[in-house]
C-alpha cells in the first residue's frame, strides 16, 4: 500500500475525482506507512507518466492516518464543505461486537491542510479544523490495482469507491 497511487476512477465529488472548478486532471495519493502520513494530490496540465510533472495547477491535501478503531464518524453539518466540517466520535451498536478489528481492513484519516500551487509557487494553504477526518475501507489491494471505499462516518452508505493504479516513484 505504500508509496503513489493513481485514481483511475471515482464517483467522488472535486477535488477527489481529479478536478479543481474547470480545470481536470490527474488525482494521485501518496502513502508513507512508516510517518503515518497520506497526501490527496491533484495535478492539472502536467506531463510524464503520471502526468503529475511540471503541472501548472496542483493541490495538495495533507493528512494523518491510523487504523480505524470502528467508532462512527458523526458530522455536526450536513454538507460537503470539509473546511468547515467537525467531527465527534458515536459508539455505533456493532462496533466491538465479538471484538471486530476494524484496523486491520480501515483506516481513520485526519485532514491537516490542502495548499494549491501555481507554477510550483503555493498561493493558498487551508488548514482544517481539529476531527476533520473520513474512513478509508480497503477493498482490494495486490501490488498494481487498489481498491478503497472512503466515507464520511464509516457507514456504507456515505461511502465513495476509488479505483487506482500503482503510481510511478
């Protein structure tokens, strides 16, 4: 799971699914497992493999991630503003039910900051409020295609698919 990947498709909202207003590119996530640290990043006129060099436009979420402990993530607003959003822990009903390791297939990811970049020189860095966080449930995962559902509570129902590609290093 470490190291670039390449979101080939998703039915997730911008910036996730590779666009940014007009503008469409190539969305890519970068794992470091040893600093526990994952990056969302999107590129828009780049070039390469990867189309992820010497791109015009690029945006860069930063964020923590460690093994979800299968407590919901409750939104205290409805919308899709992650900025603004706050996060409180609700004990779902089932999630120590028979000692469930929800860690071993999900992760809990916190967002710190998203910075947009033009021509490499950074215009803007948002940093995000203290339990802006999602879930992330690994699906499929071999050494070329990943497969993960990322949510807004850990429920299924709030869920987005992400299919991607072994990224270049």
């Amino acid at each position: 799971m470490e190291g670039p990947w390449i979101v080939l498709y998703t039915d997730a909202p911008p910036p996730s699914n590779g666009q940014l207003g007009p503008f469409k590119g190539v969305a890519k996530q970068v794992i470091d497992l040893q600093k526990g640290t994952y990056k969302n990043e999107l590129y828009v006129g780049g070039s390469g493999t990867d189309e992820d060099e010497n791109a015009w436009l690029r945006a860069v979420l930063e964020a923590t991630l460690k093994e979800w402990d299968g407590v919901y993530l409750d939104n205290d607003k409805d919308n899709d503003d992650d900025s603004v959003t706050t996060v409180s822990a609700t004990a779902s009903s089932d999630s120590n039910k028979n000692n469930i390791d929800h860690g071993a297939t999900t992760w809990r990811v916190d967002f710190v900051s998203l910075t947009l970049s033009i021509f490499q020189l950074p215009i803007f860095t948002q940093k995000f409020k203290e339990g802006t966080a999602r879930t992330w449930k690994m699906t499929y995962l071999d050494g070329d295609t990943r497969i993960v559902r990322a949510g807004k509570t850990g429920r299924g129902e709030d869920d987005w698919i992400f299919y991607m590609r072994r990224g270049e290093e």
